[in-house]
C-alpha cells in the first residue's frame, strides 16, 4: 500500500481490508458465475457505511480525505472489481449532484447512500456513447413538471439504485447546450429499467438500460439550470477517471499478489520458479506499472484536493491504469501457465474485470484524445 494515509483513518483501512478478506475475496467466485447480483454482500456493505465514503462531513459524513478512500476503494478492488464499480458508480451519481445540484438535492442524495442506498449516472445512450451529444433523450417543460423520454444503456447500479441523475435534451436545435441534468427518484411512474446485462467481466454490478417513458417529474428535479447538463456531466466524468483508475490499480496489485504467491508455492526442475530471474524481472515489471499508476491517481487527487486544475491528470491516470490493469492480467496468467487459463484459479478472472477499465468513464482512446489535446494546444 504505498497511499500515504492519516493514521486515524488507519483503523477504517484495516477493518475494510478485513471485510474484503471475510465477506467478498472468496463469495463473489459464485456470483461471477451465476452473474447475479450479491444483496447481501452489498446490504453488509451498507451497514457499515461503506455506501457513503465520499459524502462530504456537511453533508453527514465522514469527510474522508480522497487519499484514503482511494486505498479503501483499492482494497475493494482487488477483492473484486465488481463489487468496487458499484460503489464507485453510486459515488459517481452523487459527484454530478455535488457539481450541479441544489443544496436541497445534495443533501437528499448524501442520506439515501449514508442509509445504504446506491445511485446511478445516466448518460450513455445507443448512439451517445463517447459522443455524448448525439443523446435523443429529450425533457420538455409541461407547467411545474418536465416530461422525460428516452433510452440510457450500460448503466451501472441501473436496476437498484434509488436515485438516477439523466442527462436530457431541453433544446435540441442547442446541441450540447441544449442538455440538461435531472434527478429522478426511483419508481417515478414511467421510469423502468431493462434486463441485467450478462457481462464478460465486473459480473457482480448491475447493468442494464433504464428507460424513460413519459416520465414525469417536478420542475424542482432539474439540476442547475435548463442548459447546463453536459458541462455538470464533463466535469463529473473529469473527477470521476481517477476514481476508475483507482480500481483498476486494485486489479493489477490483485494480480501480482496472485502471480506471486503462486510463483512461491511452484515448483519446477527442483525450485521454486520464482527462483528464475526471467520471472522475477516480470514481477518488477508489474510492480513499476503498477506503483507509476497508483501515484499518477493520487497526483490527480491532490491537485482535487488543492483546488487546482486536475481534467488531463485524472485522464491520464484512468488510461494508464486501465491499461495496466490489463497488462499485469495477463502476465499473472502467463506465469500460472495453463492453470491461469483456468476458471479453478482467479487471475482469469481479473483479465475479464481488467477490459472494462479501458472503456468505461470514457473509452482510453477518448482519454488519449483530452490528454493529446491538452498537450498539443489550440493551432
């Protein structure tokens, strides 16, 4: 663990790490098979307050430094990534809600994940993806209410969250200008959401589409003003990647704990194989990706922290990650030979998990976008 954290919240780490090792590391072997959803992992989870770990201390919480919920949320990701991705998606939802919510808004939002409830981002559609302009959800003000109808896809916590933020066109003839936020509760009438996606990887997240049907909601559900949706988006997805980053560095360290321990206990031609340099030179491959990505994604925290521009840190530390995570995957399963090619051992598993860190948040192509850009200036 190479994330400096204060040493009171030292104890919240290693109770954390505790329920990794005891309620999540081995019960969610089965859930990735089944691709069920794990209640009562989750509902254990929210009894110990694990829900709100970025609720901010105005707003009853803890007011955790983002450095220790960066090594909390690393733990949970190592023991499963799955299980990290629906916190963080739950988080994810009360960022946009932080950024462009009212106080009254914020405050609803922060109680439903201090009482264990989850939240859901929506802004990915069929055909708004990494364009997310192209959306045809649209919002039209009717008196005191807003009408919403539309598709969102691949959205994590969809079918359980209990708040969804919707970004919606209220000004078509605008393009991104014309993209507002709204915050619906769940069983607004006209609010459903579509099957749980059978995943390649994250398998105990929910995924799935949430469709809005003549979905009324108070004009008091909007969030800022008519207009301001895909700059409230864009900023949460900008403090959002290094959050994804953050799970995916969980992964790469899981796969070189497995890669390791395994490389102790195997023996060939009369030594452990570890013994060989060949492989020992793999392990510190590992360990400089990994140990270079977790600092990129505590860079970015603290320029958070600090007040200062952080949209181009926390996208390359969500791209570099993303792609280490895979990277160390792999390695992991090459050097467990054909037992990592085994469902029998875990690492398999990690490079299904490892894929959706170089999609999700922004796909690393888009990063590479915003971060050559940034580079590159304006000519």
């Amino acid at each position: 663990m190479a994330y400096l954290i204060n040493p009171e919240d030292q104890d919240l780490l290693d109770s954390v790490r505790e329920f990794c090792e005891k309620e999540i590391k081995e019960q969610c072997k089965e859930y990735d098979v089944s691709g069920e959803w794990p209640a009562e992992i989750y509902k254990k989870a929210a009894e110990l307050g694990y829900n709100g770990l970025e609720v901010p201390k105005e707003y009853g919480g803890l007011g955790l430094e983002r450095i220790t919920v960066a090594a909390l949320m690393e733990e949970f990701a190592k023991a499963d990534a799955g299980f990290a991705s629906t916190i963080t998606a739950s988080n994810l939802a009360l960022k946009a809600v932080l950024i462009g919510g009212s106080e009254e808004q914020k405050q609803h939002c922060c109680d439903l994940l201090m009482d264990g409830n989850h939240g859901a981002f929506c802004l990915t559609e069929p055909m708004a993806g990494s364009d997310a302009g192209n959306s045809k959800t649209t919002a039209v003000r009717e008196g005191d209410e807003y009408i919403l109808n539309g598709r969102k896809c691949f959205i994590t916590n969809g079918g359980v969250a209990s708040f969804y933020v919707v970004t919606a066109m209220t000004d078509k003839s605008q393009g991104v200008k014309g993209m507002s936020a709204f915050l619906v509760e769940a069983g607004t009438p006209g609010l459903s959401t579509g099957n749980h996606e059978n995943k390649m990887g994250i398998r105990t997240s929910n995924t799935c589409d949430v469709v809005l049907e003549d979905c009324r909601i108070p004009a008091s559900a909007l969030m800022g003003a008519e207009g301001e949706g895909y700059k409230i988006a864009m900023k949460t997805l900008d403090m959002s990647r290094a959050w994804v980053g953050c799970g995916a560095v969980g992964i790469a360290q899981r796969a070189i704990d497995e890669a390791v321990a395994y490389g102790k206990q195997r023996v060939t031609f009369g030594k452990p194989i570890l013994k060989n340099q060949a492989l020992q030179f793999k392990i510190a491959d590992m360990e400089i990706r990994t140990e270079t990505a977790r600092q990129m994604v505590a860079h970015a925290l603290r320029l958070m922290d600090a007040g200062l521009p952080y949209g181009r840190e926390s996208a390359i530390a969500k791209c570099y990650a993303g792609d280490v995570a895979g990277q160390n995957a792999l390695e992991a399963i090459q050097m467990l030979g054909g037992y990592g090619y085994s469902r029998e051992y875990p690492v398999e598993k990690l490079l299904r998990d490892a894929k959706i860190f170089q999609i999700f948040e922004g796909t690393n192509e888009i990063q590479r976008m915003v971060i050559g850009k940034s580079v590159i200036g304006k000519f």
